[in-house]
C-alpha cells in the first residue's frame, strides 16, 4: 500500500474527527477500523458537548445538523439532600453546552469521511502497530483475507479503551492511573419527552439518577445499581418506578414512560495513561483515558485531545515545526487530568457508595451543602461543567 503522512487507529469519534481535520488541513490519513460502521454507530453513548466540542465539529465542516438538531443548555438542574437547584451556566459563567447525542456526531463524521473520499478501512483485524520510535512507523494488519502493511509518518491511537494502541508502549514506559467505583449505571433510552428541559442529576437516598435526553421526543434515564445486578432482572416497568421514586417531587407526576428502546448497564472507571505519545504514536480519546460519565467529559476529552494533535500535525507539515509535537502529550494530559479530577469530584458527591465511613457520609453531605450555599462553588462547578479552556 503507498504510504500516508496519518495513520488512524479507531473510526470512534476521536479518529473520524482527527481524520476530517487533518484531511481539511491537506494531511493525506488513513483511518483502520475493526468493526463495520453499523456497528460503531450502535453503542449508546453520551449526548452533552462542550462549546470546544461544538467548534471543532463546526472547524471540520460536520456542524450542520448539530445545529439544526441539537439542544442549547444554558444550566442544569442537580436535586440534592431532598433540594432541587439550578447550576445557571450562562448567569454564573457566560457559556452553555450543546445537547446532541454521540451516536449523531459519529454519524455526521462518518458522512463527511465518506464525502472526503479519504479512506478508511472497516474490518480492518489484527492491527500491529511497528517501528514506533522510527521515522517511519508501519501499521500491519488483516483486511478482506489478506496481509496489509502500510508506513507513515504518524500514528495516532484512536482505538479506545481496548484497543491495540496503548498496548503498544511498552510496560517499562507506560504509567497508568484508575479508580474502578463500586457501583454501575443503568441507562434506558425511550421515545417519551424528557421530564425537563434541562438535565437532573440527583443524589437521593436510594442511589443517583440521571434524567438527560436526546431529542424533545427522545429521553434518556440512568439509575445507580450495584455491579451484580442483571440486567434481565430489570423489566422497564421496575426501571420506572426505580426512577420516579428518585425524582424531585413536582416531576413525578410529569414523568412520561414508555418502552425501552436501550437497556444496558454500565461500569464506571476512572483511568489515565501516560504518556500519551510514545516515538510516532499519539494516543487521543478513550485509548488514552476514562471518565466516570458523571460529568459528561468523555466526548469532550476526546475533542480536546484530537484538537492539540490536530494543532501539533498541522504545524509540523505546514510549518516544518516540531513543538506541536513535542509537547502534545503534556497540553492533552494537563487539561484530562483536570477533566479526570472534575468527573471523580461529581461522581463522589452525587453516588451513595456502600462502604463509606459515617465520617466521610458527614464530609459529602457538607459537601452539597456548601455547593448550593456557595457561588464561587457553583461558579466552580459551571466553569468545569462547560469545558475548561483548550
Ligand atoms: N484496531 C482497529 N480499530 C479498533 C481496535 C483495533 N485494535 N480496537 C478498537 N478499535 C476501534 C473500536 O471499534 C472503536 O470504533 O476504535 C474505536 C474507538 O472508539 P471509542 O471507543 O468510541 O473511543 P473514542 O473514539 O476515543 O471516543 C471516545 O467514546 O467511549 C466513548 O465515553 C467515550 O464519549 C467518549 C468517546
Ligand atoms: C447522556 O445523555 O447520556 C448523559 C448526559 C450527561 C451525563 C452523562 C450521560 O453526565
């Protein structure tokens, strides 16, 4: 195969966004991935964008219908010790996010990859990513029966979680970070119309919920449940009854229910690695990082990490400067670790965890209690919530 300046590994959102970008720039990239597209568009995923997220899908020209269809929040509401408040985003920090869900953003990359005409490579097995402290990386793998190989200048590792990339920094050199949490997430996607206009986190006696949305007709609800639940044991009608008793009390009553069209539970983790470059490859995205989707960072930490390496490889071939690159892995990492320490933060002050001291109840109680009672705490929490600076 002739050789590309880009070597994407994953079409997730981290690698079709790096790919539209680099393409825009006149990068010549190759993005290879394991599974088929309808399979890549099937995974549920979160729906909250950072006004960075939103510029950048704006930046690769995918912006359209993101706009059209998506949902400006201009706060959220967070129901906590029986209290439901409002976090006014636009009052305390001048910023709002965009409700537009994952599976949509993937969608309308993948269409703009496809209109590129740059390619990409669906199925793509057995990826071995070579000669990664070399010039001139080679990416070896399995595609439609046959052994394929292809050098580059770069590899970005896209691949998430579970993919190949990570694993490819050796073990002397990598250094990873993670807290699992003792307890899951039970999400259910219905057509029924969200019980508010904005989101509701709450921290009740019974566990977290979450009432988010994908659409005006659309809802999406996830419940705190324990790490041994089945999900089989969860009929929709237990699921809302489980979520109606957690809501604050004007929204019982306006609750609409309906069949499941997703039912699945979740894990949450909290997970870093570093470095985030390695030679020739550049993690971004889930290969690279976990959140806890408390504070609906995962897509966002994506764009933030795709727009340094983006910034970094523009740079290098427009300008023949290496800095970009040089210090992409310290930019990403400074910004996911404020993201991490965010997602942890809201995660412990909105779950019940089984084995916490009286002591420490105290201290998370207070916790919430300061928050409502405190601008500057608030403030702190919008500022996060919305996206910290690129
Ligand atoms: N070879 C090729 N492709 C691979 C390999 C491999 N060895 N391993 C994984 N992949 C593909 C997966 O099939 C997937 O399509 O890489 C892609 C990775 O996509 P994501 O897991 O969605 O990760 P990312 O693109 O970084 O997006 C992060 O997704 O998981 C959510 O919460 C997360 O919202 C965040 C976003
Ligand atoms: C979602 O809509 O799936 C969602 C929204 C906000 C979160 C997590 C998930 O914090």
């Amino acid at each position: 195969m002739n050789p590309v300046s880009v070597v994407i590994i994953g079409a997730g959102p981290s690698g079709l966004l790096l790919g539209q970008l680099l393409h825009k720039a006149g990068i010549e990239t190759m993005i290879l991935e394991q599974r088929t597209p309808d399979y890549v568009l099937s995974r549920i995923r979160a729906g909250v964008l950072e006004q960075g997220t939103v510029n950048l899908m704006r930046e690769a020209g995918c912006g359209a219908r993101m706009d059209k269809e998506g949902i400006v929040h201009h706060g959220t509401g967070i129901m906590a010790n029986g209290v439901l408040h409002r976090i006014d985003f636009q009052t305390l920090v001048g910023k709002s996010v965009m409700v537009y869900g994952q599976t949509e953003v993937t969608r309308d990359l993948m269409e703009a990859r496809q209109a590129s005409g740059a390619p990409t490579l669906y199925e793509a097995e057995h990826v071995e990513l070579l000669d990664l402290e070399q010039d001139q990386p080679r990416v070896r793998f399995h595609h439609q029966g046959q052994v394929k190989e292809i050098s580059c200048d770069f590899i970005a590792g896209c691949d998430g979680f579970h993919g190949v990339s990570r694993r490819s920094i050796p073990e002397t050199i990598l250094k990873t970070y993670e807290r699992v949490y003792p307890f899951g997430w039970l999400g259910i996607l219905a057509d029924t119309p969200p019980v508010d206009e904005e989101l509701i986190y709450i921290n009740d006696d019974r566990g977290f919920a979450l009432c988010s949305m994908r659409s005006p007709t659309r809802s999406r609800y996830y419940l705190q449940c324990g790490l041994d639940e089945n999900i089989d044991a969860w009929s929709d009608d237990k699921f809302w009854e489980h979520l109606k008793a957690r809501l604050p009390d004007e929204h019982q009553n306006r609750l609409v229910t309906g069949p499941s069209i997703e039912k699945s539970i979740a894990p949450l983790r909290s997970f870093v690695a570093e470095p985030m470059r390695y030679g020739r490859l550049f993690l971004a995205g889930d290969a690279a990082h976990i959140v806890p989707p408390t504070g609906a960072k995962g897509l966002n930490l994506a764009a933030s990490d795709v727009y340094y390496l983006w910034q970094a490889l523009s740079e290098f071939y427009q300008r023949g400067s290496s800095h970009g690159i040089e210090h992409y892995a310290d930019r990403a990492l400074a910004r996911v670790w404020k993201a991490e320490r965010f997602s942890w933060w809201m995660t412990m002050l909105l779950h019940n965890f089984p084995d916490m001291s009286p002591f420490e109840t105290k201290m998370l109680r207070a916790e919430r209690d300061y928050l409502f009672s405190s601008q500057a705490a608030m403030t702190a929490l919008a500022e996060n919530y919305v996206g910290l600076p690129y």
